[in-house]
C-alpha cells in the first residue's frame, strides 16, 4: 500500500516525502479529531459510574 | 493504528478535557468574584459546575464539579455528581446525604487517576462560593462491581454506616486504564468553614 502511495505522489524524493507527510498528519488529524471521539464510547475503557445498566 | 489510539486517549483527550475544565472553571471563579462577598445565596448554575473539589492526596488541584455523570460531562475534565440511577444530596442543601460524584481515572483529564493514593483520614475538601465542606476519609472498597449501586445510598451500608448522615462518594473505575470494576471511596463531613474575603482555604489545604 505505502509502496503504491509513493509511486502515485509527483515530483521528486523530497517533494514525496514532503508531501508523505502531510497525508500522515491529515490522516492523525481526521482520526483524532472524528474516528477516535466516535469509537471510544464503543471500547469499555471508560465507564467510570455504577449504574443499573 | 493502535499505538495511535493509546496516545489520542491517554494524551490528547486530558489536552481537551483540562482546557475545557480550565475554560469552565475560569467562569465559575469569574461569576463568584463578580457576585461579591455579600451574603447574597451563590446562584445555582449547575451547567458551569457547583464549586471544586480538593483532594490533596491525589496532588491534582482543584477539580470542577458539574451536574450528571454522562460521558459528555465527564469527558470535560470534571468531576460529576450522580443523578442517575441513585441522586446525589448536594452538601449546599445541608441534608444528610450522601454526596456522590464520579470522574475519569485515564484520559479526560483523569482527574480521579490517583484515587488509589487515598486513605483513611485523608481531607476531602469542597468548595463552593461562601463554604468549605471539609470531609475525612472513613471507609475505601478498592474493587466492586459496576452494579453495585448501593455504594451510592444515602447511608452506604457497605462503608459500615447506619445512620443518616453527610456523606461523600468517589467512584471511578478500576484497575487503571479499564473498566471493568469500581474504585470507591467514602469520607464525612468533619466541618463547614465560610470563605473568607481572601478565599483562605482551610488548614488540610495547607491554608
């Protein structure tokens, strides 16, 4: 996959690796901001209350 | 992916979560200063936190406290006082009851992380606009089951209570970074102090 992406990216090495990059902090930016705010209700590692349920 | 995860909920989310509880404590102390030091009731706001919670043994400042134990109030750094399923008595009330609250123990500010460095004797303090409710820790149960409900009575039997009485509940989850039981720990008022003009906190804050 990342060997597919590397070969898709224009320009030179350093312009890849430049633009590598910012995919890798948009693709953080989407998880932390939208995927993981989502998917951690799901995941029991933050009920903190007793409840009845 | 995982790895990514771990960071976003131990890191990121206590990142949030205390810059919306240093947002939203910042207009609860804002509100009480503008208010004054008259004998005026503290209005009762509930949507931006009642008053703070001191608890020196956990060495992490002052708490907010908010209305409900929802994830969408939790996760704001505070802590919150139960409604649901057994109602908390507020201390402001001057009922006998049982003052339960619950806060994250990772992630979200974590502000009951170091629930487990608390023993028996150790201050609780509570702070609202003109009073300082000052509890000691009588009674800790390290694991209990999600369901046991009862810890949050009006007299929780379970802390080896009989009487009516003004008592306060911490509950968080347990063992860290899960959830799969609950850490609680109970305390009972010892002394109410009013607020001075200085806002001097009461001698088991170092005041």
């Amino acid at each position: 996959m990342y060997g597919w992406i590397w070969r898709h990216l224009p320009g030179n090495a350093w312009v890849k690796a430049l633009l590598s990059l910012l995919l890798a902090l948009a693709l953080v930016y989407v998880l932390f901001q939208y995927v993981f705010p989502w998917a951690e209700p799901l995941l029991p590692f933050n009920d903190v209350t007793v409840d009845n349920q | 992916m995982l790895g990514l995860f771990v960071v976003y909920s131990l890191w990121w989310t206590n990142v949030i979560a205390d810059r919306a509880a240093g947002r939203q404590a910042d207009k609860v102390r804002h509100q009480w200063a503008q208010e004054g030091g008259d004998d005026t009731p503290a209005a009762f706001d509930a949507r931006n936190g009642i008053g703070f919670l001191h608890v020196p043994a956990m060495d992490d400042g002052d708490v907010l406290v908010e209305k409900g134990t929802s994830s969408k109030v939790l996760n704001d750094g505070v802590a919150g006082y139960y409604t649901d399923p057994v109602e908390a008595t507020l201390p402001m009330t001057g009922k006998e009851g049982n003052f339960s609250l619950a806060a994250h123990r990772d992630g979200h500010g974590a502000k009951f992380h170091n629930i487990d460095k608390l023993s028996k004797g150790d201050p609780i303090v509570f702070e609202t606009k003109d009073k300082w409710y000052v509890y000691k820790v009588y009674a800790v149960l390290p694991e209990t089951s999600k369901f046991n409900v009862d810890v949050l009575a009006r007299i929780p039997q379970e802390s080896g209570k009989k009487k009516a009485g003004h008592y306060i509940t911490l509950t968080t989850c347990t063992p860290v970074y899960t959830s799969r039981y609950r850490y609680v720990v109970w305390g009972e008022l010892v002394r109410v102090d009013p607020v001075d003009g200085d806002r001097t906190p009461p001698r088991e804050l170092g005041g």
